[in-house]
C-alpha cells in the first residue's frame, strides 16, 4: 500500500533560519506524482508543488527548494530565510496506485507544523 | 466569485441528526473530493466523483453519503449525525487529464461538532 511519512510533526524557529520539512514516500507504482500542501493558521489548503515520478530535478522558486530524490524516495521541501509568514502546517501527498489497483488516489502525509518566532 | 466555495463554514449539531455540508465550485472540474481532517490522521478521502452521477467511496466512507447531480455541487450528508464525525470537513476539486494528476484545489472548510 502507498504511505507518505513526514517524521517531524512540529519544527519551531527562529526566523531567518533555513529549515527542510521531510517527506518520505512508499509506492510500488513506476509512475507517481509528489505535492507539497501549506495549510496556514486561517485553515486553507494552499497547492505548492507537484513533480512527477520522471523528474528528479530540484526545484527552486523564490525561498522554497524542493529536493526529489527517488534512490531514498524523498521529497524534502527547504524554506530558506523562513518568515513568520511562513508558519503553517505542511503536507506532503503522493498521488499513486495501490499495489494490483487500477485506481490511482492521493495520500497525504500526516503534515509537519512549522512555527516561526521572530 | 471563481473558486471553491463550501457552507456552512461552521456547523453544531447533536448526535443522531442529519446534516448536509455544501460544496460548489465555478471551474467545471470533473472531479470532486470530500476529506476530513483529524488531529493524528491528517486528511483522510470519504468520497469522491469523477463526474455528474459517478460517484465512489474513499478511505472511510461509512457513515456519509454523496450525491452529485450537477457538475458544479458535491455535498456530503451524515445521515446520523455521530460525535467521532466532529471534524474539518474539506472539498476538492480538480481538473480531468494529466493522468489524473492534476493539483486539487480545496475549499475553506466546514467545521463540524457533533454535540
């Protein structure tokens, strides 16, 4: 069965300090997609990213990286120079097949909740 | 206005009741989600649709039932309304192709004690 495990469940800094959300994935289709979802204290679910199983480029947009790695079957999200603004819950999701299945569906991650301080 | 949208926004109500929780969305997405959120679980699929008419269970379904009979609403309704359903109720929707790994779009959220 797919699994989305994000081991850290609370993460505190201090503000301008970088800091990596992990993501580790379990999926024995060949064909997959990874996201990152913010959920800021107002309760939304904001889309970050999504890479598929075929681009292991990392991934660069203003303070946020994202590092694909398939050989550890991670996808770590790295916010650089975090902001107060910063301070949400974080998912990771995998959008995949159950093993035998037909049917592909997304799996969320538990969710990491950063807090920034300034 | 464009978007997701879902109402109520917060909801109490007393076990053994029914309650419906609306969604609607503008984009004409095919596909419709429900999740629950819960402390511990993360978000968690109890239905969705592919299309107007087409519905299937998600993760944990019992409970629920959906109906979608115009592309633009999907509500939920618990029949009998249970105290483990107190939970943030979220709506998705997103776009057909891409091998169906198009991003999903949520809405607010409905938060619902069942007292």
């Amino acid at each position: 069965a797919q699994k989305v495990t994000q081991a850290q469940t609370e993460i505190s800094v201090v503000e301008k300090e970088d800091v990596t959300l992990d993501c580790v994935y379990e999926t024995r289709d060949t064909t997959y997609y990874l996201f990152w979802y913010k959920q800021p204290p107002s309760g939304e679910l904001v889309f970050l990213i999504r890479r598929n199983s075929f681009d292991e480029q990392n991934e660069i947009s203003g303070r946020y990286s994202w590092n694909f790695q398939k050989s550890t079957s991670s996808f770590n999200f790295t916010i650089t120079a975090s902001q107060v603004v910063d301070s949400a819950v974080y998912f990771c999701a995998l959008w995949a097949r159950n093993s035998g299945g037909s049917n592909y569906k997304l799996t969320f991650g538990k969710g990491t909740l950063l807090t920034v301080n300034p | 206005d464009a978007g997701i949208t879902q109402s109520p926004r917060y909801k109490i109500t007393e076990t053994g009741r029914q309650v419906t929780l609306m969604c609607h969305q503008t984009w004409s997405h095919s596909y419709m989600f429900w999740y629950r959120q819960d402390l511990g679980h993360g978000l968690r699929l109890i239905y969705y649709s592919a299309a107007a008419d087409i519905t299937d269970k998600g993760e944990v379904p019992d409970g629920y039932v959906v109906s979608r009979s115009k592309t633009e609403n999907f509500p939920l309704t618990l029949e009998s309304a249970t105290r483990s359903q107190t939970s943030v109720y979220f709506c998705a929707s997103r776009a057909s192709g891409s091998g169906g790994a198009n991003e999903q779009f949520f809405g607010p959220g409905t938060r619902l004690t069942v007292l």
